[in-house]
C-alpha cells in the first residue's frame, strides 16, 4: 500500500454467515450475541450447528458480502420459510444470525504521527444488535473477554457517535489485523412480513461502517486543540414567535472527542464549567447560569441543559442562528477544578426557526420544550387551537395527547402532524416519547407524554394567557400503530386523567405481537423460573388492564381486507389486536361505550386514518386493575398503592359509593376527590368493605383515606393518622429493573476509579445506550466521589465497587438483603460465588425515597458483560427486581439464571423495607 501520514483501516466486504437459529424478540440480551460460537476457541468455518430450521437439523457458514457504503443484506432462501409459518406464524420467521468479518489497521508512515494514544474506531451498527472487535490472533482468544457494543438497532435518528477502543494495540510499524463479530437478529417488528416487501423468504438488512478516529499531534499543549465539539443532532431549541423562543428550556448537544492517554493520571476527561450569549452579539437575550458543571467522559455525547433568562427581550426575526460561548476546563485526578488558565471558550452557533403567531385559519406545529428534573432537555410540538378561551361560546375542552407510531421522528418527519385534526378549542400534543422508538410509551416514555401536559400549560401561562387550559385538565388519547398500543396502555394505567381513547392499528402487546413459542430458553427452564421472569412483562401486558376502560369512551380503528386482497390488509399489526382488545372490554362491561371501525381496504397506515369525520365526530363528543402502583394511577378516584404480594395481579372493584370484594391481595387504598363519577368524600356516604370486613367510620380528611392490614391478617384494618408517618416509607417494589430508566433527572452511573478499566468501558457503553434509546443523559462519577456527595439524589447505577464504603452504605440505608462476603455476594444465605456469573439487582437508594440504585456486578469481566446486555435499555426485556445468570445463559438463554425474583412488599411491620420475597421468587 502506498504511505501516508495518518492512521488508515481496510474491512473486509465479504462476510462469513451463520444461521439461521430460532429465537424469540429479545433473547440476544440473554444469549451471547456469538451464539453458537465459543470465543475463547478458534472459528471453524467447516464445521456444522444445530438449528431446527434447516432441513436434516444442522446449519453451516454461507456468504454475504456489503456494498462500499456498508449494507449487508443476509438472508436463507435454502430454509423451508413457507413450511415453517405455516404452523408457527410470525414466530417462526424470527432468527438469529452471527456474521464475522475481517478489519485491518495500517499506521502512519510518519514517526511523527505515531502518538502515543491508540487510534479509536467510529462504528456506525444499524439494525445490528450487538457487535465486537476481536484481536485477529485467535490463539489469544482464550484468555480475551470480548467487550459487546450495542448497535442502534432501530436505526434511531439521533444517535451519538459510536467510538470503540481497539482490543489490543495497533503496531506502530506494520498492518495489524482484528475481527469483527456480529449479532444480526431478524425481529418483525424492524423488517416486517417478508411478504410485505414481495419476498419469499426474511431478509436481514444492516448497515455497518467503520472509520479510523486518530488523537492530532499535541505539540507543545497537553490538549487537543477542540476537545469538545457540538452535537447539532442532539440541540433541544424551542420555536421563536414575536422574536421570543416559545419556552425557556434550551438544550445544546456536546461531544467530547478527547482521547484515553496512556498516563497514570487521568486523561480526556472535561468540565463545562459555563454557557452564556456574548453580550457583544447585541441580542438582549441572556441564559440563566449553570445549576451545576457538567463533566464529560471521553467520546461521551450530552445535552447541556440550559435556560433563557424570563426577561429576555425580544430578537429580530432575521437572525438564525444563537451564538452560545462555552467555557471548558480539563478534569484531574478528582481534583477541585483546573487553572483558569487550562480553560478553553469555543463558540456554538444554534440555529433557531421563528414561526408566525397562529389564527383561526393558519398555523404552524409549535415546537416546545420543557426539562426533564433538570437535565433532560425534551422537544414536543403542540397544534394550537383555532380559538382562545375568550371568543365564541364556552372555553378550551380537553386536549388531545397524540402518540405516534414506531420510528415516527416528529421532528423530522411531518407527516405525523399534518394527519391529526386541528381542533377548534383543544390543544393537541404531540409528545416525542423521548424518541422515535422510546420506551413502546412505557416507562419514560409515557411519563414524558403527561410531562408536556404541564409544561405547555407552564408555557402558556408566561405568554398566552388567552389559550391555558387548566393544569389538572383531562385528556383525550388517541395513537396509531405503537402509538395505538402506546394509547391503550396510557389509558388504562391511568383511566382518571383520561376523557376518552382513539386508538387505530394498535396491538395489544409485545408478547402477542410475535408469540415466544420459538424461544431458545424454553427448551431449558424451571416453570417456575419463567413465570418469575415474566413478572417484569406484567405491567405491560395491556389486555389485563382493559377493564380499567370499561366506563371510558373508546374508538378503536384498523384497517383489514378487502375481498381476501392481502396486498390491501394491515401486514404490520394483523386487526385481530384491535378485535381482541375490544371483546376484552365488552367482556367486563357488555354496555361499554366501545366503537371499533374496520376500514377495508386500508393498509396499516393511510393518512386518514384520524384525520375523518367520524374520528372528529367522536373528538367532538363530549373495576380498578393494578399490577404495579407506581405505574398506575386513579380511577374513578380510587387508587392502589401497594400490593401485599408485588408480582401479583390484583382487581379492585369500585362502586361510587360503595367498595365491595376488595381482592384479598390489596395491601393499601387510597381514596381521592374525584369530579366526575368518582367516589363522593364524605364520610357519611362511603361504604368500604375489604375481605368481607367493614370499615367504620372511615375519616375523609383533605380527601384521602389511608388504609393498611395490621401484621396479623385477621385483624382489623387501620385508617387514617395511624400510618400517615409510613406513607413515604411504603414506595413499592417495582418488579422490574427497567424503573432505573424512570428517572426524573440525570442518572448517576459509579465505577471504582475514572481510571481506564472494564468497569468505565461498562459505563461509557451504558451512557452511549441511555442517549441512544432515550435521550437520557448520565454523569460518571468514581466511588470516592460518590462517597463524597457529588452523585446527585437521583436514580443511581453501581457497576463494581463492591468493597465500596459507597455500596455499604447503599445497603444499609436501603435495608438490602444483599451482602457482599468474602469477595461473593449473598442473597437468603446463598452465595453467589461462580466467577462467570453477572448479577443486578435493584435497591432504594434509601429506606424513604422513590429513587432506586440499580447494581450491575460480577468477580469477573466475563460476568460484568453478561450483566451489561441485561441493562433493560428495550421492553420485553426478562429483568425483574433482581437476576443472577452465569455462563450457562450464553448458550440457553434464560435457562442459565441462578436466581431471580420480584422484593416483597414495603409495609408497615417491615418499615417500609424490599425484602426478599419466597412467592414470587426463584433460586437454584
């Protein structure tokens, strides 16, 4: 090859495939993204594996080969698809495949440029799930633990850049040659039916690249010249009408492109310490002051959060762009803060949209912004109405939430907007969900849709008093595909704050979207084990919480056949979802005021599918199921708060003025004021009767009634002041790990030391994966800091650390049953000793706070990485309160687990503790 003076790489177009192999949606995070191959022996590419879809039951390597902009399509026309589908439907199409390729790094010619930094990749892995770099030498491999990235596999449109650090030192002198393995599974939900885009077979569509990122020459500076670069893709900038930005909150993204050197000091990292426009711009607008300096890891992606001053003046329409000065500093050793001399000031320029005032007969989508406890900046947009609250007759009427389908950008893609109706006096939200995937409108997602309720009444009291609608206002939820889905779940998790639902194309949920009757872990797993592991699904299993809607008016829509065409059927979510959804509904209530609307003819999506005279027809009018309270609210008043047996499912039947049958199951009740059809709060019309026992008496003081079983079940029930004191101690079990994504702020993420170490590539790879899949950003701390109070209240990851005067204390406070003794953490007296296992858990991060720690831990980097692909960054992720899985799980999946389970509830005789809970969980 020819010389030249800066770091080079070659890959290899032609891939070797292995496939396919059947497995359900999400069990890659359990399995090793390798499966079958063992990466501690050599690649055998003459050897067979067993696979139930190949004909004699063994599958070899194929080829495949990518085009120079890196597509990949990987598909197996010798598989009987036909034969397989026609027994297990969808099921039968998901697979797994595992593809490896070759990589090759070339040094400069240049003595000069051989720095002392290695060169880093930047990897771009779409709809690829996992990926990793191996040394080439495969005679290394038994001692090498592969690090697994995850790829953007929704190939979301907002992801940071991927940096990945190398395996093993690059030669200064000559080539040297890496591998690279790929996890590439076939998910309907990201490729579709393959009839749907006229083939016989799946085929797999990923697109990979990757380039060289190489550290510039010093020189006389111990920095990089421009250490920390703007990220455009992740600025959150509100809309300008009248020169003034719709909503205060302002978002600036920031990338630390600083390397690791190879020093014993700490390198690479950097503090934003300020942000402020230039007073010499002229602007007469002005940004409030850091709350907190912000630290960047190296190759770590953030969003500063950042705030316009209330009595800014306003900016003339012409200008475009927002000059924003920010002011940077090196991080030392967990030092206070750098010389002022160290500082560096680089100039952002943002650019802004300015919108015109809307009318009755023009507008524009709005976009807002709020922030997130602080440090999430978030986008929504909002469609005004075409009247204020002062002109014609009546005021503004409840406002219509708009929740879009998968891999809909609102941003970006208007589409969305343009199909949903003005209204005369509603507002109509459309909330990002975080991002165009989100959490399927679980979790973050559904809490950042109720946030943009507030924060445009917020908005709208600064500067449009003529257009608030109340604070407390009701709503009308309607959504399309995942959307629909997304509004069947919104609903009925929390059907007090809800008017009415229009839900077109939606499915039901994951589970029954793409059955598991394919899943590699079946073939190896206790019963009871699974029914443990699928608690985490619970709270997303929407047809069991439909009887929660039984009294809302619901629209249901989707589009179907049209005389036995399949070309003009829904080929995305089969209609029986939306069939089935409202036979459940009916089911519980045979009178309930439930329209369902088949369109034949109509595809999955077709732009009138809410934008019609009967949808707007409908807009125009116009028994209590919990299985985690935390994640439900009120209906008709009532509320549960807790469950004697979390993991279980309870229903509450609620009457107006009476409360009859109370599932034996229920641990705490709440009653609230409610306007309409709610429970009348007077203590001389309620009636409550729990387990045949009737409440005397019952006080209604500010609205509430607070009632808790004594320790002996056969007691009386208590109310009132008497266990007031242990409302903040009673925070329930989540049952799932994924609540550490519930994060009203910044989460804090602590490793033994800011020292380069498996532990900081954990936490760089689970930053990189919360800005991916949720915009969510993260700070790094060490334990010494954490110890020392810089980690903020917030919801908290530990990865390591064990010895921690930081994870002692965690526990403690916490009132954990988990210990760590001897180098082995100890659960119920079992210890938890092989070196290959992975372990999270979830705590409190004290015995009266809802914020929780999430522990990744393991005696072994083998285990960490286990743990890593269990971070439950999708739905439909098997993690329930606590897993332990060790090196069984990377060849069968779940079936490796050493134990899981959901805490037992936090009551009044345990003060509020998670304790270990025998019902509802598993040991081997």
């Amino acid at each position: 090859m020819d010389g030249t003076r800066e770091w080079r790489i070659e890959m290899t177009q032609e891939w070797d495939v292995l496939g396919p192999f059947p497995i359900h949606a999400r069990e890659q995070h359990f399995l090793s993204p390798a499966f079958p191959l063992d990466l501690s022996k050599n690649i055998e590419l003459t050897r067979t594996y067993p696979s139930a879809y190949a004909d004699g039951g063994y599958v070899s390597w194929s080829k495949a080969s990518s085009d120079e902009h890196g597509s990949l399509k990987v598909s197996h026309p010798n598989i009987r698809w036909e034969q397989l589908r026609a027994t297990e439907g969808w099921a039968a199409l998901q697979h797994h495949n595992v593809l490896r390729t070759y990589l090759t790094v070339y040094p400069p010619d240049s003595k000069q440029e051989r720095t002392e930094a290695d060169p880093r990749l930047r990897v771009e892995c779409l709809q690829g799930a996992y990926f990793s770099i191996l040394p080439g030498d495969e005679t290394t491999w038994t001692t090498h633990v592969s690090e697994w990235h995850m790829g953007n596999v929704y190939a979301l449109e907002r992801a940071p850049v991927q940096f990945v650090s190398l395996p093993t030192s690059p030669c200064r002198v000559k080539a040297t040659r890496y591998q690279v393995v790929l996890c590439g599974p076939y998910e309907i939900r990201l490729f579709g039916d393959p009839r749907s885009y006229n083939s016989e077979h799946p085929i797999l569509s990923i697109n990979f690249t990757i380039s060289i990122d190489t550290p510039s020459s010093l020189g006389t500076s111990p920095y990089l010249a421009a250490p920390v670069l703007h990220a455009p893709a992740h600025d959150v900038i509100p809309d300008f009408i009248h020169g003034r930005p719709f909503s205060s909150t302002l978002g600036i993204g920031l990338r630390n492109v600083d390397f690791f050197r190879n020093t014993k000091s700490i390198s690479g990292w950097w503090t934003v310490v300020s942000a402020a426009i230039p007073p010499c711009a002229g602007l007469g607008l002005s940004l409030c002051n850091l709350l907190t300096a912000i630290r960047l890891a190296p190759t770590q992606t953030h969003t500063l959060t950042l705030e316009f001053q209330p009595d800014s003046g306003p900016i003339p329409t012409d200008i475009t762009e927002l000059p924003v000065d920010i002011t940077i500093s090196p991080f030392h050793d967990e030092s206070a803060c750098s010389d002022v001399d160290e500082q560096q000031i680089f100039r952002v320029n943002v650019p802004i949209r300015h919108i015109p005032m809307w009318t009755s007969v023009s507008f524009t989508a709005i976009r807002a912004t709020y922030n997130l406890g602080f440090s999430n900046p978030t986008m929504f947009l909002a469609l005004p109405p075409r009247y204020p609250n002062k002109e014609g007759d009546g005021g503004l009427k409840e406002l219509i939430l708009a929740l879009h389908g998968a891999g809909v950008d609102i941003i970006n893609q208007t589409f969305w907007a343009d199909s949903l109706p003005r209204q005369d006096r509603a507002w109509v939200i459309i909330p990002s969900g975080r991002t165009s995937w989100g959490l399927d409108w679980h979790g973050p997602s559904a809490a950042d849709a109720f946030a943009t309720v507030t924060a445009l009444h917020d908005i709208l009291c600064t500067g449009f008093v003529d257009w608030v609608y109340p604070r407390d206002t009701k709503l009308i939820v309607v959504g399309h595909s995942n959307g629909g889905q997304g509004a069947w779940y919104v609903a009925s998790r929390w059907p007090d704050k809800v008017k009415a639902v229009v839900a077109a194309a939606g499915y039901i949920k994951s589970q029954a979207y793409v059955p598991w009757t394919m899943s590699r872990f079946a073939h190896f797993i206790d019963p009871a084990l699974r029914a443990v592991l699928e608690i985490s699904l619970l709270p997303d299993d929407n047809d069991l919480f439909l009887s929660n809607l039984a009294h809302t008016p619901v629209l249901a829509i989707h589009g179907c056949l049209l005389n036995h065409r399949p070309a003009a059927a829904d080929d995305n979510v089969p209609p029986w979802h939306t069939r089935e959804a409202v036979s459940v509904l009916r089911e519980w209530n045979p009178d309930a005021d439930v329209t369902y609307c088949e369109e034949p003819g109509q595809p999955h999506w077709w732009f009138e599918v809410l934008k019609n005279t009967r949808v707007q027809a409908f807009l125009d009018r116009f028994t209590l199921t919990v299985a985690v309270p935390a994640e439900s609210g009120s209906m008709g008043g009532w509320r549960v708060h807790a469950l004697e047996v979390p993991g279980r499912f309870v229903d509450a039947l609620v009457h107006k003025l009476d409360c009859s049958d109370i599932c034996p199951r229920l641990g705490r009740l709440e009653v609230c004021e409610d306007d309409e059809g709610g429970v009348n709060v007077k203590a001389s019309n309620i009636r409550l009767v729990i387990n045949n026992q009737s409440i005397a008496h019952a006080s209604a003081k500010a609205g509430t009634i607070w009632l808790e079983q004594d320790t002996n079940r056969n007691s009386t029930w208590l109310e009132g002041n008497a266990v007031d004191s242990y409302e903040e101690n009673l925070q329930q079990p989540y049952g799932r790990a994924q609540a550490i994504l519930s994060a009203d702020g910044i989460i804090d993420i602590v490793i033994p030391s800011l020292h380069h170490s498996s532990e900081l590539s954990v936490a760089l790879r689970i930053t990189h994966n919360l800005r991916t899949y949720h915009l969510l950003d993260a700070r790094i701390f060490s334990a010494h800091e954490a110890e020392n109070g810089l980690a903020c209240g917030g919801n908290m990851v530990v990865v390591g650390c064990a010895d921690s005067l930081l994870v002692q204390g965690l526990l403690r406070r916490s009132q954990s049953e988990w210990s760590h003794e001897g180098g082995a953490w100890v659960l119920k007296d079992r210890k938890f000793d092989n070196s290959t296992s992975g372990l999270l858990f979830l705590v409190k991060r004290t015995s009266n706070t809802a914020n929780t720690a999430l522990f990744l831990q393991s005696s072994d980097p083998g285990g960490l990485e286990r743990a890593l692909r269990l971070f439950p960054i999708r739905t439909g992720v098997l993690v329930p309160d606590w897993l332990v899985v060790d090196g069984r799980a990377d060849r069968i999946g779940a079936g490796g687990a050493e134990g899981a389970g959901v805490w037992g509830s936090a009551s009044r005789s345990n003060n509020g503790k998670w304790g270990f809970n025998a019902h509802m969980s598993w040991l081997n």
